[in-house]
C-alpha cells in the first residue's frame, strides 16, 4: 500500500515562502510568513473548489462553462429550497397538531421531524418550471454566459413564438406561444444567471457581472377574453363526461381555481346554509380560499350529483377523485369549437375564473363586493377585469344562470346522473 500523499505546506527557501504539494514548488511571492498562511489558505480552498467541480461534473475554468451548466446548478439550488422549505412547513405544522393531542414535547419533535423528511423526500422536481428549463437548455443550453446578449434573446423570443404548441400525431400548430409564456421562461434565465454570478464558491461566471438584457415581449396585457352565456352553454353542451360537466358548472358559478374545484370534498359543501367551502390552498399556505354561496342551478346540479356518488370527491370519475382534468377540459373547449391558434383568443381553463368575474361586473356587482366573494383584493379585479361593461344590473344568481342559454341549443343531460329538478326540490 502506497503512502498517502501529504497536504500542501509552506516552506522556506532563502529568503522566499513556497506551497509545497504533490512535488510541486509554488512561489507564494512574499516573505511574509503571515502573507503566505493566507496564500496556502486561498491555495487549499481553490483545490477543494477543483475536486468539488470533477465529482460534481462541474467544468474545471469559467471559459468552459456553459448556460446548460448554470441552469442546472440553478435547478439543483431551487430544488434544495423547495425542500427545506417543505420540511419547515411540514415540522411546524406536525408538531403543534401532536402537542395539541397531549404529546409531550420529545415525542411530537421526533414524529414531526420523520414527517418532514418523508414529505421532503416527496420533492423531487421544481414543478412546472421544470418545462421551462427544457426549453431554455435547448436555445441557450450550447452557448457560454458571455454570448448573452439583447439580440440573442431577441431572437430566442421570436422563434419561440414561431414554433407554437403543435399536435404530436399530425404536427399541426394549435396554438401560439403566449408573450407571458416567453416572458416566464426569461426570467427564470435571468434568475438563473443572477444566481451564477451570486455563487462565488463555483465561480460560475469567473467573477464577470451576469449579462443583463430587457423583456423583449411583455405579458403583462391582462386577458380581455372571457365567455358569453352562449359561448359557455356551449361548451357544457360538449362535455360527454358528466364529471367534466360538473366541473364547469362549479367553475363558471363560483369563479373558483381548478385545482380548488378538482380537490372539493362532499363534507365541503352544505347544503342546509346552501354553502361551498373551498377550503385551504395547501397544507404550508394559510390562505384560505373562498366560502361560496350556491345558485339554484348549482345546487341543483350538485344534489344530483351527491345522490350517485360513489367516493367523497365531487369531481370523480369511475367511483373515484378524477384528479387532474386537465386533458379533458382541454379535449371539451376543443369540442366546443372554442380553441384558438391565436394566444389572446384561444380559451383555456383559467379563464373560467376570469368569465366569472366577467359576468358578475357586468350584471353591475361592485368590485369591492366581488373581491369578498373571491377572497382577493378589489385594486386587483379592477387592473385585471377592468374591460368590463357595468351598465346592466341583476342578483348574482341572474350574473351567473345558464340554464336558459343550453335550453336553446336543444341539449339534454345524461338522464343516467341527473335526476329531475322536482326531485331536487
């Protein structure tokens, strides 16, 4: 077995400091003892860095660098968080619900503690901006930090928005890339970038300032499209799902979010105070969502549903929770004929939310009053849905009724799940 080989060390020689190491002679420049301690420090600290960067993949010089590299250093940085931040959440809320039982202190820290791992063990991506990265890595993944410039991205944002959201069996374009798309996919570059230059210990960018460039799209623009009654009672008319059906009838009458609505649990809804709570948004978020009031034709539709239920989800689909519907409203405005190639007309599942609040300032509902029912704030409705006409003037019910508008189009539901209103009544 061979020796191991000794740290590097200062040395004497004449009048001079040297680092010694590996049966290298390195001159520290000084004859200051206390002057070369500190260069053997900055030495030891530069070959750490250097193994960290081979067994970590990173490149060995700031000139072999690469935006694939900072977007994935970034990633791994934002994916720590993500779980710190989870088991912070998790722990707190952990411990206080065991103390809360009668617990003692050590117990609950310990039950709390293995909560949190688990749940941030659970973590494993970034979320939806993991898509984002996709696209990132594929334009600016081959170029070094120094090739960004306000031209390239320029050019990234026009082809973006030429490529589209194509169908894979046919390859047809769909649907245009949004401007807040591009917008959302830049700012991460920048935050990644940012982050590099920030990172002193792998000296992404070789103490060089991260390139700056300005936004050339801006998606700021709010949405001006919602439905018209006709438009909606459509699109209802199209679901050959009944879950599906559902879910726009809860969407369009209470303005709530999908995920929300995808989540709703029987035990959530009264129907003796005629009342929808949606609950929290989620277990590390105190926000709480909205306590809804039931329309007629809303209760009417969920009483129906409640006596074929088969799970405690309201949206289910075969005797359990749906989950995520997000291909099958997609599939339902495609069927409609509601679906647009052009970004500011196409019709997607948000703007459920936005049609709502549409008709409620058009039926002539203040916006201080339509910000308590959603829970939000009245300065935001009024930025957003400001095109609203709110001349007309009628109760939230009438805002929101559509049974006359599908009556016209000569549809009937699925007799199988619905039962008759006099039942309902």
């Amino acid at each position: 077995m061979g020796r191991a080989s000794k740290p590097p060390r200062l040395v004497l020689r004449g009048a001079s400091w040297y680092i010694v190491d590996e049966g290298q002679k390195i001159a520290c420049g000084t004859r200051d003892e206390g002057e070369a301690r500190r260069a053997l420090a900055q030495y030891e600290a530069g070959k750490a860095t250097a193994a960290h960067r081979v067994k970590a993949g990173i490149p060995s010089a700031s000139a072999d660098v690469l935006i694939k590299h900072i977007l994935e250093g970034y990633e791994v940085s934002r994916l720590k968080e993500l779980k710190k931040k989870k088991n912070r959440a998790v722990y707190g809320e952990t411990r206080i619900a065991l103390l809360k039982q009668g617990i003692d202190e050590a117990e609950a820290h310990t039950q709390a503690n293995l909560a949190s791992k688990r749940a941030e063990a659970e973590i494993t991506t970034i979320g939806n901006d993991r898509f984002v990265m996709k696209h990132l890595k594929e334009y600016f993944g081959p170029l070094r930090p120094s090739h960004i410039s306000q031209s390239v991205v320029e050019e990234y944002a026009i082809r973006r928005r030429d490529a589209g959201i194509s169908r894979r069996s046919t390859g047809q374009v769909i649907r245009r890339i949004a401007d807040a798309t591009i917008e959302k996919e830049l700012v991460i570059l920048r935050a990644a970038l940012r982050w590099a230059e920030k990172d002193d210990r792998n000296r992404w960018l070789g103490g060089v300032e991260a390139p700056a460039f300005t936004m050339p799209v801006s998606g700021a623009r709010a949405r001006i499209r919602w439905l018209t009654k006709t438009e909606a009672a459509t699109l209802i008319a199209s679901c050959h799902l009944p879950h599906i059906r559902l879910f726009f009838r809860i969407a369009l009458a209470t303005g709530a979010r999908k995920e929300a609505i995808e989540q709703l649990r029987w035990d959530q809804i009264d129907f003796d105070r005629n009342l929808i709570d949606f609950g929290q948004v989620a277990a590390d978020n105190n926000k709480k969502r909205p306590l809804i009031q039931m329309t007629p034709e809303l209760r009417r539709e969920l009483w129906n549903a409640k006596q074929v239920a088969c799970s405690n989800y309201v949206i289910e689909f075969r005797g359990r929770q749906a989950g995520n519907v997000k291909k099958s409203v997609r599939a339902a405005i495609e069927k409609a004929g509601l679906k647009s190639v052009d970004p500011s007309e196409d019709v997607v599942g948000h703007i459920m939310k936005h049609t709502f609040v549409s008709w409620m300032a058009q039926s002539g509902k203040a916006f201080e009053d339509i910000a308590l029912i959603l829970n939000t704030s009245a300065a935001t409705l009024r930025r957003t849905y400001a095109h609203a006409d709110l001349t007309a003037a009628a109760d939230v019910a009438d805002a929101v009724a559509l049974d006359e508008h599908i009556q016209r189009i000569d549809w009937q539901p699925t007799t199988a799940l619905l039962l008759s209103k006099e039942a309902a009544a």
